[in-house]
C-alpha cells in the first residue's frame, strides 16, 4: 500500500494532525524529541504488528486524553484504501478497512504491511535469541495474518502452563494437571515452529544474496534455525518428541516454574564465513547483517503478498556509514517502495534524492512541509 494522507488524534505528543505524502522517500526531519519518532509509529500500527517500540496502547494516548485515533488513505493494486484504527473509550480498540470492522488488528496487515528498521535493529546480531525471535515473528504474521493467531494462543496457553508450574511448586496444584496444558500447547508449539522453519528456508536466500552484494562478494552469511529440542525429519513425529520432552524436563520445570522447551527457547542463528556472527563478526559486519535481514524481509514480504510494504527507518542513518547508507537507499529508490525516514540532519542524503524526496520539519507535535 501507499499512504496518500494520515490524520491523527490525541496521539503521543499530537493533538491533531493531517499530512499528505509522497509515492517515494519522506523524511522527517528535526531535533530528537519533537514526534518524528511517533508518526512512524502509527504509520506502523496501521500495519497491526503492534509497536515498533513495544509500547501499550495507553501509553499511546496523548497526555490527559482518553483516546487516539489514526486514519491513513492510500492505493493498494492501484485501488482506494481507507486505514482506520482507535483505542479508547467503551469500545477500547477498533479496527476498519474501508469502514469495514475488523474482527482481529491482523487483518489490518491484508491492507498494509511495513518493515520497521531502528537502531535497536543494529544489534539484531549481537542481542538476545528473543530479539531475532521477535524479528521473524513480526515478519511471519504480516505474510500470514493466521500465524500470528497461532503464535498468540501459543503465548496465552504457555503463560499459563506457567501458572501451574509455579502452583505445583507451591502446593496448590498437582503435576497431573500438566497433562490437559501439554495436549493443548503441543499443536500450536509445532506449528510455531514448522510456520518459522518455512519462513527462514525463504528469507535465507535473499540475505544470503544481499550480504553477498554488501561484502562484495567477499564473504557468505547463512541463516539456521536452532530449535529447543531435536527434530525427526519425519514431522508428523514432532508431537510426540515434543510431549517427551516436556515430560524428561518435568522436575526441572517444577523447580524453575517455567516451560524450558518449546519455540519461545529457539533461536534464529547467523553464521558468517562458517562462524558463529555473534561471537566473531565485526561491528561492521553485524550492521551488514542486520541490513540484510531487513532487506531480506522487505523481499520476502513482497514475494509473500505481491506488494512491496511500506519501510519506516527510524533515525538508523547516522548509524550507518555512508558505503551502507548509500546502498540502503539506492536499493529502496530503485525499488520504487514508499519509505519514511527519521533524522536530526539532511546530511546522509545525496542531493539527487533529496531533490525528489518528501521532506517535512518536525517541531513539538507540528509537521510542515519544506524544501531541500
């Protein structure tokens, strides 16, 4: 989709705004703290991966409101869209495409998707399993709307085999009650998993191709996926090694009140050269490979939906050097995909885009249009 025009009410630090876009690169530009940061954030809500930053909904109403409302026009396949997303009030959250109500904020991700890339992005290599967990989930759910159901009944049904983990242990639940949470969690856990192994067997490509093009075809990246338990290459048997696993690990579990096995323990491992990224690559390697994986999520997205998302760069040029910044932007221009990015200076950008981009100042909660 492209968005044509955004309104918002009562949003983070905007009481109300209209602003109308460009097809190609929009940048918003101004002192950090000013909003730039929070209009991608709605632009990425739309979208229904939730926020880029983590953020509850409450926390997204501006100060002494009672709600938010973000409303976004645009093209997708060339036909009028309407965008429409509210919380607050007696109904607290409500979704609409083309003033259709939306059972699920899903679906919102039929319309529009984004790729979200920020700073925190840089240490997609360097961080924690859950963060390259988080990374692929969010691209997964917006290919596929079911997948993130799937992963969401995951989640509400691990945190409460939890529960009783923690109640067992404290006496006021017996182990036989684990029984009914294992049949439960069991399909979802391997659908999880399967719907994720299919997802990095398609994005490794197009990472492995872009790194290579990054490096100069100097160095190979490769993309594996560690899984919490061993895999039969027969996946109608992974039920019932998982089961077996749950119940090996019991005591253990009991003592720790927490589920050890399942996807919410796998990770998404990046080797560079045949070795580990994590503990060997350089600082400029990892940003290399974390610039892949975003770009290979873009490819994949459009590979997935026939349509180019939407990419939101949050203030992650002055993180880039200027070889990586040049290729970001020159492979998104030439891609022709709508782009929003945030900064502080126009400096990173060469004068020929900046000739033809969308650049717009933000001051306290005001955004005007401006010239280059």
């Amino acid at each position: 989709m492209e968005i044509q025009q955004i309104e918002l009410v009562h949003f983070r630090n905007y009481q109300e705004l209209n602003r109308t876009f460009q097809p190609g690169l929009n940048i918003f530009v101004g002192p950090n703290g000013q909003g730039k940061t929070n209009l991608l954030e709605a632009i990425a809500l739309l979208s229904g991966s939730g926020s880029h930053r983590d953020a509850r909904d409450p926390d997204m109403v501006q100060w002494q409101e009672e709600f938010y409302r973000i409303k976004a026009t645009g093209l997708s396949s060339a036909h009028p869209v309407t965008l429409e997303l509210a919380y607050g009030g007696e109904r607290k959250k409500l979704a609409r495409i083309n003033g259709r109500k939306l059972r699920r904020m899903a679906e919102l991700s039929d319309a529009i998707n984004t790729v979200v890339f920020s700073p925190e992005d840089l240490s997609l290599v360097k961080g924690s399993p859950a963060q390259r967990r988080r990374f692929l989930d969010r691209e997964l759910a917006q290919a596929s709307p079911a997948y993130g159901d799937v992963l969401s009944r995951y989640s509400r049904l691990l945190t409460q085999r939890n529960a009783i983990l923690r109640g067992i242990r404290e006496g006021k639940a017996k182990p036989a009650e684990l029984e009914l949470w294992d049949e439960q969690i069991t399909p979802l856990a391997v659908e999880v998993l399967a719907r994720r192994l299919e997802g990095v067997a398609r994005i490794a490509p197009h990472a492995r191709q872009i790194y290579r093009g990054l490096s100069r075809e100097k160095e190979e990246l490769e993309l594996t996926y560690r899984s919490s338990f061993s895999l039969p290459a027969d996946r109608g048997k992974w039920p019932q090694v998982y089961r077996e696993k749950l119940i090996e690990r019991r005591a253990e579990e009991i003592a720790r009140h927490a589920t050890l096995t399942g996807p919410h323990r796998d990770d998404l491992q990046l080797y560079l050269q045949g070795r580990e990224a994590r503990l060997y690559a350089s600082q400029g390697q990892q940003r290399s490979i974390a610039l892949s994986l975003k770009l290979a999520e873009i490819a994949f997205i459009q590979q997935s939906r026939g349509e180019y998302p939407l990419v939101l760069l949050d203030d992650v040029m002055s993180e880039l050097d200027p070889t990586r910044r040049e290729q970001l932007l020159a492979d998104l221009d030439r891609r022709q995909i709508q782009v929003f990015i945030t900064t502080t200076h126009l400096q990173a950008f060469p004068a020929e885009l900046l000739a033809k981009a969308g650049i717009y100042q933000v001051q306290a909660g005001q955004v005007s249009q401006r010239d280059s």
